[in-house]
C-alpha cells in the first residue's frame, strides 16, 4: 500500500525527543555509527520507529536541533525520513537478522494510526492479547476501533469475559487524552512490536484446535452459530478438527497402539458413547476376550454422563495426538489428503 506523502515539518517544538534523536542521526548520515551502537534495543526500536515514520523535515528545524542537542553543527539541507533509510543505518551496525526483525514491528500492519492498524490486525490474535487484560481495557480499546471488527474481536473472547466488556462499554464515560495515550503507548510497546515475530498460523487451524477442546455441545452450538454468520469458516475448522469419531480412520496397527496406551476405564467409558461402527472397529482389534471383558464392563457401567464421555473421548484424541507426534502412529489428514491405501 502506498503511503500518503507527509508535509514537511517546520516546528521543531512538534516532534517528540525519539523524532528530534532521529533527524539527528539522519542529518550525520551513514557514518555516525557510534550513537547507534550505544544505545540499547528498545531506544534503537524507538528511535528508529520514529524515523520510519518522519517524513519531510525542512534545513531549518534539522539546524535548530543540531544547534539545540551539539551546539556547533548546522546543516545545510532537509533531511527525509523514510524505511529505507532507517534499514539502511541499521544495516551498518547490526546483524542483518536483527534487522529484518526489527523493521518487520516497525511496518507491523497498515493504518496511520494505533486504531487503524489495530483494525487490520486478525480477530483471534487481538483477543488472545486482550483477554489477558482488564475489561476496562479492553472496551476502551474495542470502542476505538470499527464496530464489525469489534464484534469480531468480542465473539472471539471468552463469554463471561466479552459480556463483562460489553457491559463496562454500556457504562463508559469519555475516556481521558492521559489514559488513552497510556493505552496506545502499552499496545505499541506490548503488542504491536511482537506480533511481526508471532507465528504466521493459520486463524483456521488456530480455532480447530480450540473447538478440538471443547465439549460436545458447546462445539455444536459454535459450529452452529459460526455456520449462520461464516458457512465457509465453520466447513474450514469443521475439515482442520481432529475429533473422536476420526479415529476411526486409524490403520489396525494404530488401532493397537493406541488401544495398549489408554486407560481400559477410560477406554470404556469413551466408547460407550461411540458409533456402532467405532466401537466394532475397536473391539475388532481386541482379542475375542478382550472385547467381551470390555463390553461387560460397558454393560455393568449403566447411565453415564455425557460430560464424563467427552472427557473420556477428548483424552483418547490426546492420546492418539501424542503417539503420532511421536512417529509412533499415523494419523489421516482431515481433508482427506492423506487418507490411507491399501
């Protein structure tokens, strides 16, 4: 995206110390590279942040400052901050990783200011941060942004956390200039300069695994709710979920493994909430006494709860998770990419 052209900057009592620090060095060029090596990583992601973002910044203020900070320099031009030249510097004195990695949190996602960038900023990532934060917070942050992706952001919280949010939105009052800048300073430093070096994960995968542990019937009315707002990103998590039912994809030899690593309680309480076809599966897999123990059991158990049986089940998908992350057994693609041929 194209950056707007800023105007050039003709009052120097407008640029915070970290801007007036960068037209400095700006102004010594390439060669100064001393004063970068003294300063920590946080002032040089400071100073370089406000570089990257200065723009045009006219001979008379660049001589004003150099007169204010060294008193015997004037320069004889404007200077003009741009990533360019902020990469360029840093690469004179820094390893080139470092960088890389330090430009990445300074571009971090598009928008002019905190808000916009938090805006383009995917709904899952913002309220895994947010969750860990007051609900004061968090409604001052999500009453700043747009409303749909405030939405987004709520329905990805945890329930109780977002209605509380939502209920100190309804109370709030106008939120002082102190705080909100207190707020977008926490964000800029906290947030935004980590999320370049977060893992580039898929939002999908992130949900199946998080739907992976739920119980059933808080999956089911997500599912269902998700299929009425987002078809496609309900049929995405529902095809990325690996679930109890998919055992069943496993080979014999899987089977077995699997059947010798979980509890034989626990094993019968899972498949008592099994499909017919799941639980011959498993029983085929077992010797004839084995099988007939296991049913016995299952018979002598009675009623059980529903809860009690996803456990159950969701520790046996652990189960199988761990042993394929071992190498130990092979687990199917959900989408049928991997599915096996005999």
């Amino acid at each position: 995206m194209a950056r707007e052209p800023k105007r050039m900057i003709e009052d120097p009592n407008r640029l915070s110390g970290p801007e007036k620090a960068a037209v400095i060095l700006l102004a010594l060029g390439d060669e100064e590279h001393k004063l970068w090596e003294m300063m920590d990583e946080e002032e040089i992601r400071e100073v370089s942040s406000a570089m990257s973002n200065l723009g045009n910044v006219s001979s008379k203020v660049v001589e004003k400052l150099i007169i204010e900070f060294a008193g015997q320099m004037s320069a004889g031009g404007s200077v003009m901050g741009s990533f360019e030249a902020t990469q360029r510097l840093l690469n004179g004195f820094l390893p080139e990783g470092k960088v890389e990695t330090i430009m990445e949190e300074l571009r971090g996602p598009a928008g002019r200011t905190m808000w916009d960038k938090l805006g383009n900023v995917n709904e899952v990532v913002l309220a895994n941060y947010l969750k860990n934060e007051y609900p004061q917070t968090v409604a001052v942050v999500l009453s700043k942004v747009k409303g749909e992706h405030a939405a987004r952001v709520l329905a990805a919280l945890p329930e109780d956390f977002a209605l509380e949010v939502v209920m100190r939105m309804l109370r709030m009052e106008p939120v002082q200039r102190e705080i909100l800048d207190k707020i977008e300073e926490t964000l800029r430093t906290e947030f935004m300069s980590n999320l370049a070096r977060t893992s580039k994960r898929d939002s999908h995968e992130m949900m199946a695994d998080i739907f992976n542990n739920f119980d059933r019937q808080t999956e089911n009315r997500f599912l269902a709710s998700l299929e009425e707002r987002n078809r496609d990103s309900a049929e995405k998590i529902r095809a990325l979920m690996f679930v109890f039912e998919d055992l069943s994809k496993l080979d014999p030899g899987s089977i077995q493994t699997l059947l010798r690593a979980v509890d034989k309680d626990q094993l019968a309480l899972a498949l008592k909430g099994a499909s017919d076809s799941l639980r011959d599966l498993f029983f085929s897999n077992m010797s004839e006494r084995a099988a007939k123990i296991m049913k016995d059991d299952m018979a002598a158990m009675g009623p059980v709860r529903l809860r009690d049986v996803d456990q159950a089940q969701q520790a046996m998908v652990a189960a199988a998770k761990d042993l394929a992350a071992k190498g130990e057994i092979m687990i199917a693609d959900a989408g049928g990419d991997d599915e096996l041929i005999y």
